[in-house]
C-alpha cells in the first residue's frame, strides 16, 4: 500500500522512516518533506501544503491512509476535509485539535472533568492580568491560548519577568491571534514526561514514554524552545505511575471527549509534571506525537508501524500490542545559529554519517540546493543514539553529533541526564 506523511520536521521524517521499513509499504510520500525526506531513496517527497491539493494526490495516487505529523493543518481542519472526502487519516478533527489549539478549552475540559492540571485563569485584558500577577506572585507561568510553535509558554521565575511576557504576548502582539488570549497559571515543580497514547476515538493504545527538554541550554538554562532533545524511555514513568498516568488522566480526557461529542482520534500527547510526592498533574496536551520525542520513540519501535496505524484507522487499536527494542534511545537536536528567536539559514551541513543499526540522523530544518545540504530552519538535525544504558546511548549520539558540521550549531551536551542522575 501507499501511506502520505503530512509535514516538514524531524518528526514527520522518523515516522516516515519507520512506515518504509513495512514489507506491506510500497511507498511512502511525504508532503512537503525536507533536505533528509528528499535525499532518503526509501521517501518520495511531494512539494504540496495545501489540504486540498493533498486530498486530491491522495485520490490520483490510490494512497491507502494519511498521517499527518504537525499541529497547524490538525487545527485548520485536514481530517474533517480528508472524511468528507471518504479517504482515510489519521488524526484529531478541528474540533478535538482544540486539546492543543486552545490552551484554555484545554484546561476547561481538564477542570470539568477532574484531570490533574494547574489552578488556572484566562485573560485578554493586559491590566486584570497584571493585577492576577500581581495578587498570585512568582514563579508563574504564561501561555498565549493558541499555537505559537512551540514557543508561547513563560515560566516565569520573577514578577518582571511574568509582567514582561503579558506585554509581550497582549500588547505588543507577539504571537498575533494566538496570543489575543493568554492563560495565567500556577507553577508546578517536579519532573516533566511525555506520555503520548495512540486513540481511534474509543480505543487507547500507549507509546513508550519519553522526556524532553525544552530549555536551550545545558543544565535547563536558557529560553525554552521547541526541545533540544529527547530520551526514551523516561524512568520517572514507573509501572505504577503508568498505570495512574492511564487511570487519572488519559482514559477520562478520552470518555470525556467522546462524552462531549469530540470522539479523539490521532496521537494523544500528555506534557506531565510528576511532584516530588509522585502525583502527575497535566501540562498540557497536543493532538499529535511531539518533536523531537517521535525520533527516539520511533527508533525503538519494533512493530510493523504501517499495521498499527491500519488498526488505529479502523478502529480496533484494542488488538494491538507493541513491541519495543530493550535499549534506551537517546536523540539529540542540532539548532541553527541564532535558534530560537531568528534561525539563522542557509548554513552548508555536512559530516552525517551513513545510517547505523545502533545510530541514525534524522532532518528537520533541511533542504537541498543544487545538490548542497543547507540549514532552513531552526531545529536543524536530531540525531538519534541507541544504547544499553542512557550512558551508552548518549555517547553514540554525541560521537555523531560532534562529527556533524554547519556554522554556528547549537546543541546541549547533556540530553538524558535525569536518566543518568
């Protein structure tokens, strides 16, 4: 059969990677695809974004289902147009995508349903939320309400600082329409994981868990970004915490949806906080696999990954089970020069080694041009290690990363450390 990826990140490159490696994959498009999807001689990539130009490729292709990676075409509604059209794909409607378009339907639903989440408030009015500030203190934290590519939350560890961001987001217009609105909410210490689960509106199947890191330097120092890496699995996710994970937050956040006649289906993401007592609370969600988690989760996978998201379309992820390689995958993120406030493009990469069974490359921010490799957006490279231990994965990785070259690459050297530690 024929698959089409939908998107342009790391993350659309490993879930296309993982789908070309099934016997039962004849090929996998993916729209509109980067430097890596376009070099990759597994990929045929298509330079469409429009939805409904991709639904009518899908009908001209005979294309048996479509997975869409980023967030943005979730929102504008290219699962609605797609089942109109009676094609298969895989992914929340616009209305469901609201988990993650709309910080404050989030926490709404989060509160009139009992899932663990911060006390929170949401304001447009730039003076009541200063006066919010004001009465609660700091640390708090500020989100503007919809997307802003992965770049519109404040933890703000100082009243200057939390004042700063509500100028930033409702005065000065920063993020524009998704910062119109901006939810105010209370700071919670502890342990971060990704638990992200796979829905097809009833059934809930779970991914090995992960953990990101956001900051963008070493020691979580530095503004937060898109994440400059990620690690799988997260120890902090024992078996029990899984359990109560499943129990607490994800089962009712799908009865709840289906309760509200929003059936979920795609990649269910839970960003957790887990206190020093062991109680996780949410975060937040996102209606699609995260980046850079999707890199390590998919270099673990085992499973035939094209079947799996069959079943997940037809509604019977209840007959699944997945199976995962031992080892720990540890991946990390190669930033351009100036990365996060203005990437700097164009730069030439060069140094990626071929693929290895213990280490592989994905591409991100990448493009081809005259046949040079070239930076073209923030989150360059992500480069996956595989190991015994997160020791040894990490220094696979590193081994790679540090023979990689572009001008002014940015990376932490130190993704993995809680598991380390």
């Amino acid at each position: 059969m024929k698959i089409l990826v939908v998107g342009s990140g790391g993350r659309e490159h490993a879930l296309a990677w993982k789908l070309a490696q099934s016997e039962r994959v004849q090929t996998v498009f993916v729209a509109p695809g980067n430097g890596g999807t376009e070099l990759d001689t597994r990929l045929v990539t298509v330079d469409l974004h429009e939805p409904q130009a991709l639904a009518d490729f899908v009908v001209a292709e005979h294309i048996a289902l479509t997975l869409v990676g980023p967030e943005v075409p979730l929102a504008a509604g290219i699962v609605n147009l797609f089942r109109s059209r009676g094609l298969k794909i895989f992914g929340p409607t616009r209305e469901a995508a609201q988990l993650e378009s709309s910080k404050d339907f989030a926490k709404s639903f989060m509160q009139r349903y009992g899932i663990p989440t911060a006390k929170y408030e949401t304001f447009s009015d730039a003076a009541a939320a200063h006066a919010y500030i004001d009465a609660n203190g700091a640390p708090i934290v500020i989100k503007a309400d919809g997307l802003a590519a992965g770049k519109g939350v404040v933890v703000a560890m100082t009243l200057d600082e939390a004042h700063g961001a509500v100028e930033h987001m409702l005065a000065d217009n920063a993020f524009g329409d998704a910062g119109a609105r901006i939810v105010i909410e209370e700071f919670l210490a502890g342990e971060e994981a990704s638990f992200i689960v796979m829905c097809d509106g009833k059934n809930v199947l779970a991914l090995a868990t992960s953990q990101d890191h956001k900051r963008l330097k070493d020691h979580d120092q530095g503004p937060n970004t898109g994440g400059m890496g990620a690690y799988s699995p997260a120890p902090i996710v024992t078996p029990s915490m899984h359990a109560r994970v499943m129990r607490e937050i994800i089962n009712p956040t799908i009865q709840g949806m289906a309760r509200d006649g929003i059936p979920f289906t795609g990649f269910l993401y839970a960003g957790l906080m887990i206190d020093a007592d062991g109680n996780p609370r949410t975060l937040e969600f996102n209606c699609r696999m995260g980046d850079p988690e999707t890199q390590p989760i998919m270099a673990r996978l085992k499973s035939d990954f094209a079947t799996v998201l069959e079943h997940a379309c037809n509604g019977t992820l209840d007959t699944v089970e997945l199976e995962w390689d031992r080892r720990t995958a540890v991946g990390v993120v190669m930033a351009a020069a100036g990365y996060p406030d203005s990437p700097r493009k164009g730069d030439v990469i060069d140094g990626i080694p071929p693929e290895a069974p213990e280490c592989v490359t994905f591409h991100a921010g990448t493009r081809v041009v005259g046949g040079t490799l070239q930076a073209s957006g923030g989150r360059v490279l992500c480069v996956v290690g595989l190991g015994d231990s997160v020791k040894m994965a990490q220094k696979r990785a590193y081994e790679t990363v540090e023979n990689i070259h572009f001008n002014g690459a940015q990376y932490r050297r130190d993704i993995g450390w809680r598991g380390i530690k």
